[in-house]
C-alpha cells in the first residue's frame, strides 16, 4: 500500500512540474515530463509511383506517394509476403527478409534476392537465396557472411560456390526468448568490433522480465533477464551478454556512421489511451537502462492505477527500480504515440542533398485508422535530423501517402524496413496488401520554393501572391529550367512563367480577386528541363479554402429575404418589436412562451425558402435576452439544425445562456458542436452539411427576445468545441482590462475563462503549450467593451483532445498582453 501511495503522489506531483523553464531549441525538460520532438517541413509534394510495364495489371492504378521535391519513387520489386528488413551484399545485391508469416511455429521465411543487373532501377528477378528460416525479420552482412535473425536464434550463411545460392548453414545462436508477443528480432553488427547486436522484445504489453506472461493468454512464461534487451555476441555468437535493458519492444538497430553507437526504435505499452506513451528513437548505451516496463518519456510513470498494468506484478517498486528510474536518459527524439517505428537505416551516400547525411531513416508502420491506437497520421518514412551525438534533433515527414487521407480510411501499404545501396538509392518495403519494395532517388533537378498563402480566403478579397523557386540542382547537360505557375484554381492564367531574377531564383508576383465557389483550391507551380531525350519535372502544390465572403444573415430587425418564422406549440406568433430588448438596429424578435405540459417543450422554427449549404461557415451566433422569462428548477432552453440539437444549459459546453441576467448575451456556437457521433462507430458522425431548420426549444415561461441571428465566415471563427458567452452592453462599463483565473482549475472536461475589456479592441485569447506553441484559439477579432466568457473543453484548434499538463492562455489586446496558467488533468 505505501508504495501505491507513493506513487499516486508522484504521479500528481510530475502533472505539477510540467511547468518547467525550456531551453530556446524545446529540448531541454525535465525528469518526469517529455517533449515530443520538433519537426521540420520538407515541403512534401505529390510524386507518381513510376510502375514499370511488368507491373502493370498486378497493382493498383494511379499510386501516389508524397516526397520533397526533387525526388522520384518507382515500385523496385512485386510479389512478396510480408517483406521485412533489407540488406545489401558484398556482390550489390539487394536481399529481404521475406517473412511470410508471424506464425512461430512456421519455418519458411526466406531471404530473397532482388538484383538489379541491367541498372533500370528494377529488380530483375527475385529468387530465394536462403530459405526454411523460423519467421526471419532482418539479415545483415560481414565479411562473406549473412547473419540472419531469426525469432529464437541467428544463423549464418555462406555461398561457398558463387551461384547466388547461401547453402551452407551454421546455428551460431540459438534459444534467444521466443514465446508470447513481440517476437520479430533485428541483428545490427559492428564491423570494426565484430560484434553482434539482437533486438528481444517483451513477451507482453507491460510486465517485468522476471515475471514474464503471454500477452494473449496472460499464461506465465519462463523468467529470463533476457526479456525487453538487446544482448551482444562476438562475431562467432560466443560471449553472449545482455548490452542494454528497459525496452519492450525495440525494432530497428542500427550502428551511427560517425561515433559508432548502437540506435535503436522503440514501440511503447498500449493501455494509456491514445496519446500515451510517446514511441522512442534513441541511442542505446552499453548498460542502459531504457524504462520499460516502469517509465517512458524521461522518467514518466506508467500509469498503474490501469488493472492489467497494476495486477501483473510489477508494483511495489524497489529501490533497485528506483536507482534503475533514475539512470535513464532523455531520449534522443520522442514521437507520437502507437506509430510504430520499425527498420532504421543512417544515410551515408552523397546522393541526396547534404542534409541527408548521416540522417536516419525510420520506417514508420502505424498510424491513425481502424484498429490501431494512433490517433495522428503514419504509415510513413520519417527522417531524424540530428547531430551524431543526437542532440538538435528534428523529425521530418520524407515519404508519405499510403494511406488515401490522413485518418488512414485506406491504407494500401505500410512501411516496415529502409535500406540504401552502395549508390545512395533508398529502399523502402511494405508489408502490407501492396507487399512490394520501393526504390526512392534524387532526380537530376531539384528546388525549394515559398508561396506566401492564407489557409483560408473569403470571397471578394484580394489575394497577394508571391511565389519563390529556388533551383538547387539541376542537369548540367540539360536546357534552362522553365517555370510556370497555374493559377487557374483562382481564375488566373493556367501557365504564368515566373521571372528569372538571379542565378537559379524565379519569381511571380501578382494580386487576384476571389470569386466562387466556396471549397479547396489548389496552386500548382511546374518546374521542367529538357535534357537530350527525357524531361526533368518538379510539381510543387499548396491548398487554401475559399470561404464565404459574409455572414448568412437570418434575422436582425427584420427576417432575412428567403426565410420564415412559424410558432409551433407552445408559443405566440413571434413579432419584432422595437419597445422592448434591442441588441442591435431598432428592433428585436419577442418570443412569447408556454410549455404546452411538463413533458413537453415549446419551440419556433426558422426556415429557408432553399436549404442552406454549410460548407466555409464555421459557426451559428445569435443574440439571447432573457426578459421577463420564468425558468423552472430544471431549465431546459436548446437550439437544433435539423435534428441535431445543442444544449444550451446543460450541455457538454457548459451554460452558455444565464436566465438571471437581465441583459443581452451573445452565443456562438461551432457548427462542430452539433456533430453527433454514431453509436457503433466513433469515427463516424452525423454533422452540419446543409440547414434545412433552425429550432429554438425550452420550457421556460414568458417573453425572450432573440436578435442578430446568423450563420458566421471565419473572420469570427470560434475555437473547435467551444463556445463562446459574450456579456455585451453592462451598465457596469470596466475600468481596465482584466484576465481572470480559470475555474476549476485544475480541470478534465471544462473550464470558465472570463476577460473584460475597457475599449472596443481587437481581442486574441488563445492557449499555448509550455513550448510557445499556439494549440488553440478561444476567441478572436473586434470586440466591443465589456465582460465576456467562455468554456474551453481542452481541445486544440482541429478538435483534438489535448494531453495532461500545464498550459498558458493569454490574452493579447493591441499592445498589451496578459497570461495566466491553466492545468488539465486528463
């Protein structure tokens, strides 16, 4: 019981020191928090996937893949099962690991050979050079030699007679822990120390290696320190030893070029929810100690207040656990949770631009679709930037696209191992549905370029643009580049040429009106150069949304052109008066009610003539004033689109209306806020697309009075799943601007932040993580003076819900800027 309690305590008191000073590159924290690395943007564009002829008819057509410019993609190698790991031999062959299956008790992995002999950037063939192994994930080469990782063991190969065949076969390892989950292994090999590095995964999602247990069956399994390591062999697979513990499952293992260490990737436990724990990349020190199955992050409790994680042993910690804690490290790089980094390869060739080398590669097999825990975009090859003793790292998205759209709907493959050859060409496998290898090149012509442009534009407005490309490699034998811009998705000219203005820069410059429709609107940027008898390309491309121009106005001192008002029961023909409430103009919209019964609420309805499109509109805001109104001692007042219905008392916002206030408040609520989710699936929702009804309820008595009623554009875009009460037109005018605390803090679901302001301003309130970085906006634009509210759910800007800690709002108003903290508690 001590040590439960004692833990709980240091759980909360971790939550508390969030709150730390943070160097000025995000990289320093403190023991018991993590940071998740900084990325970098690599100007991503859209890249066929060159498909030899061979080929066609056997993949899906029209594959596309993301990559910086300047880079080319081509489907190297079809028809494999479940390819993992890849190796490149003394005689230049490409070899993988073609698993099969992950069925332990199977042994027909294989070792496929994929050569390239007349230099097309193709496989010839595939032929296996090795088979009958036990569920082979990874190879590597020494000397003559391939060292293949099997799940319990290593053997080594040899082709005594050159036929391409590795017929003669030793065991130099074998009864490496193989039982329950995690049971791929991965061999790295340290030439110059001819030395053996093998990857041993946790048997379970979290347990101690001396307390083993299927993960399936929660059976016990034989204890063994083994468990969660990676352990070292000499070259002969003499001297085992365990080389580093505290890892559940490392994946990759790969040796850096420059200081000869051991990296590795990391996949974390999977009961912490969606954001938890961040997955590691990470150097791995003789004697290391990683966290598992204790920490993640640098020094973050597993949570053991989860009944599997609690009930499986691992509690009460020891001061063996405790010294154990203390000596891990900060991670050299941390992303988000449930991707799954498998293969790690450094970059060593001088093929690819400068910033490539030495960089390593990590293939990235989860990400966010059915079935997974990932709740952020994967299925990719993510580069890791770094110094070679890993500090100033970043992460940067290199190739992407296997799934059709970010939450993964489709996802056709998914990246498992990275290799490069001996000329510096990248290759890439997947091993799953599209089970194939992709090899990816540096083109001959390559550029970066900046275009200045909004994510979001309203219709009517003049739109600046200023496009930069800058060549920075090119065909020395070729013409001089061409470059031309379409700006046709915003009715401009389909090929506008850019200015050459220095050696290799090309500029436009040049201001177009919006006009509609609302929706996406792409502009493209086509670089090309001839070159005897094929043409170099670069595609660059950036999107923006065109929204509406100005509100949809429904009602104000009058109904709006093309739109009625009905009583239904419950309530007197609505009227617009002008000797009672006024928010606005000279009149305002009195609603005389009556519940018909106990159970049963009066409602009005507003409809269009034709049924409102939504799309570009981000909020329905309207002008509420209590009056003479009687509520009942459980008030019910509500607002619905068509069916979907917002509570405007009780709701998961907060109280958005106070019927005691005798004034006018303002209600904006997202269109987000109606979403319902389907009840058999969470992915999916019912939502706003087009208004047919708007329907005020309630059971409250008397007269209200509605004004200003309007669906509104982003210039006054509400934060996701907030909504904002505005007290507007108080007697009691304030002195000064003020910022309060929010309450309750700490908070889990919702909170109260209140401001006033003294004058009309320009208003931002915002939350920002300890970094600096902005995750939401609350509430932005002119406002007049006043005292104002608002309830904040704890989610960022794409509806998100954000991670436990502490975060800053802050207030900006012209010059002058407050900020207080905030703590959520998930």
């Amino acid at each position: 019981m001590y040590h439960r309690l004692r833990f709980c305590i240091l759980r909360v008191s971790i939550y508390l020191t969030i709150a730390v000073s943070l160097s000025a590159q995000g990289v320093e924290y403190s023991p018991g928090t993590y940071r998740l690395t900084p990325t970098t943007d690599l100007q991503l564009q859209p890249t066929p996937v060159q498909v030899p002829a061979r080929f066609l008819g056997e993949v899906p057509e029209g594959l596309v893949l993301n990559l910086p410019p300047g880079f080319a993609v081509k489907l190297y190698a079809i028809g494999l099962r479940r390819p993992r790991q890849m190796a490149v031999g003394p005689d230049g062959v490409l070899y993988v690991a073609n698993m099969k299956r992950y069925d332990l008790n199977e042994n027909d992995s294989e070792i496929v050979a994929l050569p390239d002999r007349d230099r097309d950037g193709v496989a010839d063939t595939a032929y296996v050079a090795a088979g009958g192994l036990h569920m082979a994930n990874s190879l590597a080469f020494h000397g003559d030699a391939m060292y293949v990782a099997e799940a319990d063991g290593i053997v080594r190969l040899r082709d005594e007679d050159g036929d391409g065949l590795f017929e003669q076969r030793v065991v130099l390892v074998k009864d490496i822990p193989a039982r329950g989950w995690h049971t791929t292994r991965t061999i790295a090999i340290d030439a110059e120390a001819e030395k053996i590095y093998v990857g041993v995964g946790a048997p379970c999602d979290l347990c101690r290696s001396e307390r083993p247990f299927d993960r399936a069956t929660l059976n016990p399994l034989p204890a063994t320190p083994e468990w969660g390591s990676v352990l070292q062999f000499d070259i002969d697979g003499g001297g085992r030893r365990i080389y580093a513990t505290g890892m559940r499952n490392v994946v990759g293992l790969a040796l850096h070029p420059v200081t000869k260490q051991l990296w590795g990737t990391h996949n974390g436990h999977d009961r912490e929810g969606p954001d938890l724990p961040p997955e590691w990349i990470d150097i791995i020190l003789e004697g290391g100690f990683m966290g598992f199955p204790f920490v993640y992050g640098y020094r973050v409790p597993v949570d053991f207040s989860i009944d599997l994680y609690r009930d499986v042993g691992i509690l009460p910690l020891t001061r063996q656990d405790s010294l154990l804690i203390e000596s891990q490290r900060r991670p050299v790089a941390l992303i988000p949770a449930h991707l799954a980094p498998l293969g790690m390869h450094f970059y060593t060739q001088d093929r690819f631009p400068e910033q490539y080398r030495n960089a390593a590669f990590v293939a990235v097999h989860g990400g966010q679709t059915g079935g997974n825990l990932a709740v952020v975009p994967g299925f990719k090859v993510t580069a890791l930037l770094s110094e070679p003793d890993g500090s100033e790292a970043r992460v940067a998205d290199f190739l992407t696209g296997f799934g059709t759209d970010d939450k993964g709907s489709h996802v056709w493959g998914k990246p498992a191992g990275v290799m490069s050859d001996d000329e510096g060409f990248l290759y890439v496998t997947s091993d799953h549905r599209l089970n194939a290898v992709f090899r990816v090149e540096a083109t001959p012509l390559s550029a970066s370029w900046s275009l200045d442009l909004p994510d979001t534009t309203a219709i009517g407005s003049h739109l600046a643009l200023v496009v930069t490309v800058r060549i920075t490699r090119s065909d020395p034998d070729g013409q001089p580049p061409v470059v031309v811009a379409d700006l046709s998705a915003v009715r401009g000219g389909a090929a506008v040429p850019l200015e050459a203005t220095a050696a290799g820069v090309y500029e436009l410059e040049t201001t177009l009106d919006v006009h509609g429709p609302t929706g996406l609107r792409t502009i493209q940027v086509h670089l090309e150069q001839n070159a005897d008898s094929q043409v170099h390309r670069v595609l660059f491309s950036q999107a923006m949304f065109v929204a509406p121009g100005a509100d949809v106005r429904i009602l104000d001192d009058e109904l709006a052109d093309g739109w009625r008002v009905t009583s239904e029961e419950g309530t007197e023909p609505p009227r617009f008066v002008s000797d009672g409430p006024v928010f606005s103009g000279s009149s305002s919209l009195a609603l005389r009610v009556e519940p018909p019964s106990f159970f049963r609420n009066w409602s009005v309805r507003l409809q269009p003539q034709e049924p409102v499109v939504t799309e570009g509109y981000t909020g329905l805001r309207f002008a509420f004033h209590p009056n003479d109104v009687e509520a009942p001692t459980v008030p019910v007042l509500a607002v619905s689109i068509d069916s979907l219905t917002v509570d405007l008392v009780r709701g998961p916002l907060g109280p958005l209306v106070d019927f005691r206030r005798q004034e006018w408040q303002i209600v904006e609520l997202p269109l987000s806020a109606f979403d319902v989710p389907y009840q058999d699936a969470a992915s999916r929702h019912d939502a706003v697309s087009v208004m047919e009804t708007l329907v005020f309820e309630g059971n409250v008595s008397g007269t209200l009075h509605l004004d200003d009623v309007r669906l509104v554009t982003p210039q006054s875009k509400p934060p996701a799943q907030t909504a904002v009460v505005e007290v507007a037109g108080s007697t009691d005018r304030p002195s000064t601007i003020s910022l309060s605390q929010n309450a309750p803090n700490p908070f889990n679901s919702s909170t109260l932040i209140e401001f006033s302001l003294a004058s009309d301003s320009d208003v931002l309130l915002a939350v920002y993580n300890l970094a600096g970085q902005r995750v939401a906006v609350l509430t932005q634009g002119t406002r007049p003076a006043g005292a104002y509210r608002l309830f904040w759910e704890g989610v960022d800007d794409t509806g998100l819900e954000m991670a436990s800690g502490v975060y800053l709002y802050r207030l900006r108003t012209g010059q002058q800027v407050l900020t207080r903290r905030l703590l959520l508690l998930r």
